[in-house]
C-alpha cells in the first residue's frame, strides 16, 4: 500500500448553502406580488388530467370547468402566469389558479431544484424575469449572500471563519426574516447551518495486491447480500401484483393510483416480510459460522465460509475471487472497487430492483503503517455493508471528486441503457439530505414524480407519476411511460426497498454479547456488547471520580476495551469513548442518563474500536496520524 500525504491536510476546500436556506429566499422572492406572474405553476404529480376529468387516486373523478381546464392544461412547470395570461385571454388566471391550489391540483410557487448549487437554480430563475425594477433588489439580496458565502470559504483560522459565518448568518436572517441555525430535533435533517463545508484530503492512498487479495471474504458477503434483496423485491413484488389486480379489474392502471393503493405494503406489510427474512437470513448466516457460545474471537477460512454460503443460500458461490481495488480514503476520493461476484450474486439478485446490483462495503486496514502492509502485518476491518446502493454516488463524494467524468463513465459501464429512480424529497431526517443525495444522474435518466417534484420541472425526460401506465408484460408488472420508454415496475419502488435492505445485513444475533469474527485476514464483525441501560449503574454517580472509578471497573468486568464506540436508540449516531479520559467517561454517563430516562428499556450497544488508534497509518505532510476508511463499490454485471 502506498501513501502519499500531500501538503497540508487538504486539497480542496468547498462551502456550499444549505438547500434549505435558499428556499427561505425563494419563499421570501414568492411573497413579493412583482414576482407571482413569474412563478411558472405545476400540476401536482399524482393528479390525472383527461379533458375535463381530473382524478386523484382514491378518489372519485371531477369535472373542472372550462377556464379551470384551460389553465390545467398549461399548468406544466415551464410557463409563467404571465405566459398562460397571455393564452388565455378573457380568462381571470390568477383567481383560477388560486382555485386549482386550493383543490390541490396545482402547485403554484417559487421552488428551486435539489442540488449542490440551489442559488444557482435561483439566480438563473431570476434571469427568466424580465421586469428589471422587480429582478433588481432579489438579485442584490442573492449577491449578499453569495458573497458572505465566499467569505466564509476564504477564511483563514477559526476567528476569521466564526467572524465570516456571523456576518453570513446576520445577513441571512436580515433577508430572509429565517433563523439562521435550525433547531435541532430528531424530525430536523442534517445541514442545520445556512453553509456546510467538504472537503478532500491531501494525502492519496493506493491499495496494492496485498489489500486486494486480502479482501476475497467479501464474495461470499456479496453473494448472500444478493439473496437477501432479492428475496426482499420478491416479497413485495409479490403484494404490489395483488394490489394492481385489483386495481386492473377497474381499467387502465395509473402509476399514481398503483403507487399511493401501495403504502399499506410498502409502510406494513414490506416492514413485516424484512423482519421475517433478517431472522432467516440470520439463521443461515448461524449454520454458516456455527460460533461456539461464550467464544470471544472466531476465525474462519474463506474456502469454509464460501462453500457454506453457496449451500445455505445457494448462489454457487465459492471461487474465492475477490472484488477489485483501486485506492480511496476517508474522504471518499474515486471508486474503490467495481468488480462483479460472479454468477451466483446474478443468479441471486437478478429479480430485484436496479440499485441491487451495488453493494458497498467500507472497509478499514488495520496496520501500523504502510510499510506493517509491505510486510503482510495487518488485517481488513469490514465497517458496513450498505446494500442496494453506491455511495460513491453521494453529491458530497461526487462534488469532492477530482473527476467526476469518471464517475459518470463508469455509471455508463454499469449502466448502459437508461434507468427510471423515482424522485425524493431534498431532505428527511438523518438520512437524506443535500449532501447524501444521489447526483450520478446522467440525461439519459428518467426521473419520475411521484409526489415531489424536486428535480425541476424543466428537466428533459421527467415525467409524472399520474400520466405513468402500470400494466403486465409477459407476467411482469412494467411501466409504461408517455414516450413508450418502459421499465420493472419494482424499480418504483427502489428507495423504500433500499431503506428497508440497509438495516437488514447482520450476520450474528443480537445477544448480550458475540465476538470478533475474522474470515482469513479480513474482520467480518467487531466484538460487542448489548446490556440494558440500567446496568449501566456507574452513570447514575453524582461524584465525578467515583463515577469514572465506578466506569472503569465496569468496563473490566465485561472485559471491554479501552476503546470503543457506542450506540443508544436515543443519539443521533454512534459516537466514540476511551474508558481512560474522564472526559469521555462524563459524556457517556451523560448520554445513558438520558436513555434511561427516555427508554428504560433500552439497551447499549458497545463495539470494540477496530483498527485500534495505534492502528492509525494514514498520516499527513508532519507525520499526524489520522483514522480512515477506504470506500469500495462492488457491482453484479448485468446478463
């Protein structure tokens, strides 16, 4: 493995807004009555237009009246008021509008696109608006802003960048009458602030023969993943053809109809059949391992591992072929890996939606040193296996990426014909947000709406789920687009079945305790501990030296580590603890006290901290060491 640390501890540096406050400006340009005939309104997704008949699905279908007719039909996206005012002469437009919103047929305000540069999308709206005295002072208001944003990346040292992110926020909330911080809340999706920074590192990293052989375990992990979605698509494929009979028996089948008659599987029943399969997943994944009880370490060798894997899942795994590798870091600097697992992971997840053919495992490597790797004295530490996705699609690794040319070239590779991904809302809660968004869209794509419309309406080869036929081909559920394009219906269904595939990888048990698992030089699952939150007696001590003497004994009699990270249903994310600091030991008492009173019940998750900090061999132009993960995409070829 080579490392080469670069100047500095940074490449590059970029500040980005936040989306949600360039549409705190947006809302502020659409209250302005020079802007409203400006404002192209929208048709609502899921609301079907035939004529005069309009349909929601669920509903029964109504009769708009001719001016209402009219204005629905010119209601794509594109057109300003002023536009459609000028079409439709003789017909009060804005009133009708008003009564279209208000049926909720339309939407008619300013609304800027998803992306990385949202005050792009609303500058270039504003070019669109050819009353200068109105464009002029928004325009002003952008540039502030814009400008406070730029001072806030060319500052230097932390009272520069406090000093330019207080003059951004005052000038922020000034414009906008916003907070310029979001409270934070469990309901409150991440990018608090008006700006977010990313970055990437200066150091390069290349993973040589060494690495790539010892990351051979990984086929078997690929190939039951496969299974495991592929069974998850089947299950809910499954319900979702009982729920388009039943729909088919009516007539014609929209995808809006189809989408909205499918939440009770897609929120009940999908959640039901995931829980069903994780235990027979689990089950199998026992019979794999057969980890004897009480054991604190288990190793096992790939060739065991495989051939047991291609007879409980029966994917006909058990080459020992590794996935390819090809060097990233922590900050997510190129693809890590892009080879296929062979013909038994498309065997097993040729039935499941697109996005299953990725799998993404982060990986870690445990060594001292570059040159502990040279010598063959290190392992692999596997940190997660997110299923049904490429993270190195994320806008912050794709954005960060010295070439993101490349990125789309190899998304050709995987992808040679076009794919339909349903769009998302900008943001929900911890999970998606600007900066996890998916930005390895190509134009090719198609985008469907089937309840927001974030990519703007604009967008070549977007298309709404309402005017999206569902229908049967050779016993499949297909869509049929308006341009005759068509595509697996399962493929609607591709972030709801991602969401529920992500937490379903786990090969051991959730008991009290189980072990390091190593599969020939590679990690497969860290030791750790689950124990109910009042056990956790030490954080109920007032006197701070007892309470870390009271810590510290605990830790030994569970025979813990001196680090470790851990999880409690009530923190956002797992965060880290060294049993030495007091300062640590304060934090975790902290966060357990407040557990213990929100959830009695709940347990704390503890996982030994693997690689160790000694462990740390990635390391900058002064010699400072530095945790890290190297990402890798592993994709099933398509045939």
């Amino acid at each position: 493995m080579e490392v080469e640390p670069g100047e500095g501890l940074t490449a590059a540096t970029e500040v980005y807004f936040a989306g949600w406050a360039i549409d705190a400006l947006a809302a502020r340009m659409d209250a302005d009555p020079a802007l409203r005939e400006w404002v192209a309104p929208r048709r609502v997704p899921f609301v079907r237009v035939s004529g005069t008949e309009v349909t929601v699905p669920g509903r029964p279908a109504r009769t708009a009246g001719p001016d209402a007719a009219a204005v629905l039909a010119l209601c794509d996206g594109t057109r300003p008021v002023r536009e459609i005012r000028t079409a439709l002469p003789g017909v009060d437009v804005p009133a009708v509008l008003a009564d279209l919103v208000a049926r909720r047929w339309v939407v008619w305000k300013l609304e800027v696109p998803a992306g990385a540069r949202p005050e792009r999308a609303l500058r270039e709206w504003l070019g669109r608006v050819g009353d200068a005295r109105a464009r002029r002072p928004w325009l002003a208001a952008l540039d502030s802003l814009e400008r406070g944003r730029d001072r806030v990346r060319e500052a230097a040292g932390a009272d520069r960048v406090v000093a330019a992110l207080t003059e951004l926020e005052g000038a922020f909330a000034g414009l906008t009458e916003t907070a310029a911080v979001r409270e934070k809340s469990a309901g409150t999706a991440p990018c608090r602030a008006v700006v977010y920074a990313d970055c990437r590192r200066s150091a390069t990293v290349r993973a040589g023969r060494a690495v790539h052989e010892a990351l051979a375990p990984l086929e078997p992990l690929l190939d039951a993943s496969a299974w495991l979605t592929a069974r998850l698509a089947e299950a809910v494929t499954a319900e979702a053809r009982e729920v388009y009979a039943r729909l088919a028996a009516d007539g014609p089948v929209d995808l809006a109809s189809f989408w909205f008659a499918c939440m009770p599987v897609l929120h009940g029943t999908a959640r039901a059949r995931a829980d069903a399969l994780q235990r027979e997943f689990g089950e199998r994944w026992a019979s794999v391992l057969e980890v004897p009880p009480g054991a604190r370490r288990v190793s096992r060798s790939l060739a065991e591992v495989a051939g047991r894997v291609a007879e409980r899942f029966g994917t006909g795994a058990g080459s020992g072929a590794g996935a390819g590798a090809d060097g990233g870091t922590g900050s997510g600097a190129g693809r890590g890996a892009d080879a296929g697992t062979g013909g038994g992971a498309a065997q097993g997840a040729g039935g499941a939606w697109t996005a299953a053919r990725y799998v993404s495992p982060d990986v870690m490597v445990a060594a001292t040193g570059a040159e502990a790797v040279e010598r063959g004295d290190f392992q692999l530490v596997l940190g997660e296996l997110h299923l049904a996705a490429n993270t190195l699609g994320a806008s912050l690794f794709v954005h960060q990426h010295p070439d993101p040319g490349a990125l789309v070239r190899l998304t050709d590779r995987d992808h040679p014909r076009p794919r339909l991904m349903p769009l998302l809302p900008k943001e929900h809660r911890s999970r998606l947000s600007a900066r996890t968004r998916h930005a390895l869209v190509r134009p090719q794509d198609y985008h469907v709406a089937l309840v927001d419309l974030t990519s703007g309406a604009g967008r070549p080869r977007t298309v709404l789920s309402a005017d999206v036929a569902v229908t049967e081909r050779d016993g499949r559920l297909v869509m049929v687009l308006p341009d005759g394009a068509e595509f697996a219906a399962v493929d609607v269904f591709a972030h709801v079945l991602t969401t529920l595939a992500m937490d379903l990888f786990r090969i051991l048990p959730e008991d009290g305790h189980t072990p390091r698992v190593t599969v020939d030089r590679l990690v497969v699952a860290r030791e750790t501990w689950r124990l109910p939150g009042a056990g956790l007696d030490f954080a109920g001590e007032k006197d701070e030296a007892r309470r870390f003497v009271r810590a510290r004994a605990w830790r030994a009699r569970h025979g813990m580590p001196r680090f470790v990270f851990v999880a409690l249903p009530t923190e956002p994310r797992p965060f880290y603890v060294d049993f030495d600091s007091p300062v640590y030991v304060n934090i975790l008492a902290k966060a357990v006290r407040r557990m213990v009173r929100r959830e009695p019940e709940a347990r704390a998750v503890v996982t030994e901290m693997l690689p160790t900090p000694e462990q740390a061999w990635l390391v900058d132009d002064e010699g400072r060491a530095y945790t890290s993960e190297l990402r890798f995409v592993a994709v099933e070829e398509e045939g």
